[in-house]
C-alpha cells in the first residue's frame, strides 16, 4: 500500500508509539474500530430499508399494471 513495505509500516509504526504511546494508540485504535462498525451498521439498516421500500414499490407497481388490464 503506497508503494510501503513491510518494514516501513513497522517503523512508522514504532515512531508513532514512541511519539503518543501505547494508551494513546490503543484508544484510537478502539475509537476507529467503533467509527467503522457504527458505519457498516448504517450501511446494513439503510440496504435494508431500501429492500423494504422497493418491495412495496414493485407490489403498487403490479397493483397498478393490473388495475390496467
């Protein structure tokens, strides 16, 4: 990724514990983590909602087409 190694992601990652500390990391990392799955839980219930909404969309479309004939 970016044209980095292997042993540049680790260094850049020492620098960065040795910059802010393991606390520090730690807790962005969980606040990321938190961050992604609200974000995948957004994704689930709005694909959801869309599914349920062109459900009953197609339903008044045959309704409509059969009203019609």
């Amino acid at each position: 990724m970016f044209g980095l190694g292997l042993g540049e992601w680790t260094l850049i990652l020492g620098a960065a514990v040795l910059l802010f500390g393991p606390k520090y990391i730690g807790n962005l990392g969980k606040k990321l983590l938190s961050n992604v799955r609200s974000v995948g839980q957004e994704f689930k219930e709005g694909y959801e909602e869309g599914n349920s909404t062109s459900t009953s969309a197609s339903a008044e479309s045959k309704s409509v087409i059969e009203e019609k004939r």
